[in-house]
C-alpha cells in the first residue's frame, strides 16, 4: 500500500511547479495518474521495463495487452518507430494533439514488456495541457493504458481513479472531467492499408475525409487489439443493451423492466436517446445521457459507475446509431454487455 496523493492542476493552464513532484515520480520509475482528453491514464516510463510492469500489477492487466506511449513532441515518434511512414505523417498533421493512436513498427528502444512482447508500438500525442506538461517533464515517452482496474469502466474523473487506484498508485493529478469520455481511435499502419482496430474519438467518418476507406477490424489475424478480447469496460451490474432499432426498443425495454421486477431486481435504466417515457421508466432509476453524442460518449463511463453505487441489481442501455462518435459508444457498451436484444429480430 501506498499513500495516494490527489495533485489538483489547471486543466487549461496547467503550472510547472504542480507537475514537478508526479514528473519526478515518473522519472524514477513510479506511477502517476493523469488525465488526457479522453479518459484518466495510469502512466508510467514507457522505457523502463520494470516501472511498466507496475502498470501491469496494478491494474491486474494481462502481460500480453499491450499499452499505449504517450508523447508531448511529434520529434519523439522517430525515438520509438522504426518507420514513419507519409500517411503517418498526414494523420498525425491533421489529428493530433489528439484522439488518434497509431500503430507502427517499434524500435529496440521499447521493451517488449511495454509492448506485450509485439514488434509494434502504439503512439498517440494527448490533446491536454495538463499531459503534455507532465510527459514533457518527464522526459520520455510515458505508457499509459486508461487508469482504472482491468474490465472496470474507463475513468473520466479523477474520482473514479481515486476509486479504482487508492493505495496503488503514488499521484492522481486531478485536472477535472474528460472532455471527450471514450477513449482513442486505434489505427493500425503496419500492413499495407490502414486497419481500424478501436472506433474511438476520432470519427472513422473523419478519417475516411484524410485516408479514403478504413477497413474495420473484423475479429482474427495478428493485427488486433489484444486488449479488445478481454471483458471490458464493465459495470459490476450485469448490463442487458437493447441495440437502436426502427421498431420494437421500447416493447423490448418493457419487457426486460417487467422480468427483472418480477425476479425482485432493480434495474437502472441508461438512456442514450430519445427513447418515449413509458411504463419502465417509472419503475427503474433512470439516466439519460445527452442530448448529442458529444454527451453521451462524455458521461457514458461515468454513468455506468452510478448506477453501480445506486447498488441496482441490472443495468439496462437503450443504444444509439452507429453514426460518428455512436460506432465507439456502441463498441464500448456490446463490450460492457451481458446481454444483447436486437429488437428488429424480436
Ligand atoms: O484514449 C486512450 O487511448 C487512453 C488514454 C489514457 O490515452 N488509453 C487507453 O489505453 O485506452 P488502454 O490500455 O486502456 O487501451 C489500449 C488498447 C488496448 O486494446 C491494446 O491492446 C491496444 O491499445 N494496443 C496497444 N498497443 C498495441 C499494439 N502494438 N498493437 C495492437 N494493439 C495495441
Ligand atoms: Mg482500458
């Protein structure tokens, strides 16, 4: 056990002074939460095998998932990619400081316990003031899978951190909600197109605008996410999540409300649109997330931890199209899910 600090900085106008004890920490191979422009990270040296496999022991992480390197300067990529090649080049011109992260073929330079023993590295350049100080600071690249207990629901405050981390980790630094809420697009450049292997806050819409077509990651190969094969993002509730429909969502909802209330369960109820007031609704705690997809991808890991502190017994989602930010809700909550109802099919 550790004794966790909470550092508070300005998210906007982060000050030196109030990163150099967490950028020290960093430097001597310790752990320091932080906060990006999607959700916390549990950051870490990125170069130094033995401060990367504390990430691994603290979260309970799979040595074989691999973490992300975070950098504050576009110079850094040539220190940890063999090749960078051109269409990196556009994207990280066009995306970054941003949600995009980049999959590239690693330089000795990163150990393979920073890489889950893969010749690939993923790279991305965090659009948050607050991250970029720190890393600079820091001096290296910093590895940083997102900061709560593996298959939990990422965290989007440090709170959530503080709740999943207390006495694990050295520093939170608490730089206020996440503005973007889901985590970063995953794209894969190491064969010859680029493969998505995580929607994320960059749009597969807005990427296409750069890259012509993306190909989904459709599931086997060597390419994947490894993370993506792990439970994930999950509340401690079961979560039943009804598919957007033309017809049948709410004669779907009705009836999962109805069986759960005559098994003598609680459901909370995670509304991501419109959905009608209705029969269910009264008789479950409700949230509804939005309205705008901006929203709902920020509030939707945070929502899924109050429903667990409202200690309901099931969580049912009520889910949105796939357009824009809705392809990573989506992923996210079919990751969350115990159960899947596609109504059409009802
Ligand atoms: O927005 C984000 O990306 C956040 C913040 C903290 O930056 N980080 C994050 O990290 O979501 P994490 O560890 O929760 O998810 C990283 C994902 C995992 O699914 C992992 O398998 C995949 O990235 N990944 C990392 N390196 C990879 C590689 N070399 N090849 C394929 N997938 C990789
Ligand atoms: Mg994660």
């Amino acid at each position: 056990m550790v004794a966790t600090r909470v550092i508070k900085a300005n998210p906007s106008r982060p000050e030196k002074k109030q990163l150099e004890e967490a950028a020290r920490i960093l430097r001597r191979g310790g752990l320091v939460a932080f906060p990006t422009e999607t959700v916390y990270g549990l950051g870490a040296n990125a170069l130094d095998e033995e401060a990367v496999k504390k990430i691994f022991a603290a979260k309970g992480r799979p040595p074989d998932n691999p973490l992300i390197l975070h950098i504050a300067e576009e110079a850094w990529l040539e220190r940890i990619a063999a090749e960078v090649p051109p269409l990196a080049r556009t994207l990280t011109a066009r995306f970054w400081p941003g949600p995009l992260t980049l999959i590239l073929k690693k330089r000795r330079i990163v150990p393979l316990a920073t890489t889950g023993g893969r010749e690939t590295v993923a790279v991305r350049m965090p659009a948050n003031a607050i991250a970029l100080l720190l890393i600079l600071r820091a001096g290296n690249p910093i590895a940083a899978p997102s900061a709560n207990l593996a298959g939990r629901p990422s965290p989007t405050r440090a709170s959530h951190v503080l709740h999943d981390l207390n006495g694990i980790v050295d520093v939170i630094i608490d730089g206020g909600p996440t503005r973007i809420g889901v985590e970063s697009t995953i794209l894969d450049l190491t064969s010859g197109e680029p493969v998505l292997l995580r929607p994320g806050g960059v749009t597969r819409e807005e990427l296409e605008g750069v890259v012509g077509s993306v190909r989904l990651w459709s599931g086997g190969g060597e390419a994947f996410a490894p993370g993506m094969k792990y439970a994930h993002y999950a509340p401690r509730a079961p979560l039943t999540l009804i598919e957007a429909g033309e017809k049948g969502v709410r004669a779907a909802l009705e009836v999962v409300v109805r069986r759960a209330r005559l098994a003598g369960k609680r459901p909370g109820i995670l509304l991501l649109s419109k959905t009608a007031p209705s029969e269910a609704h009264r008789e479950a705690l409700v949230i509804r997330l939005g309205p705008g997809k901006n929203v709902v991808a920020r509030r939707l890991f945070s929502a899924l931890r109050e429903l667990d502190d409202h200690g309901v017994d099931l969580i049912i989602a009520v889910g949105i199209d796939e357009e824009g930010l809705g392809l990573a809700i989506m992923n996210r909550l079919r990751k969350a899910a115990t159960t899947i109802i596609r109504p059409r099919k009802w």
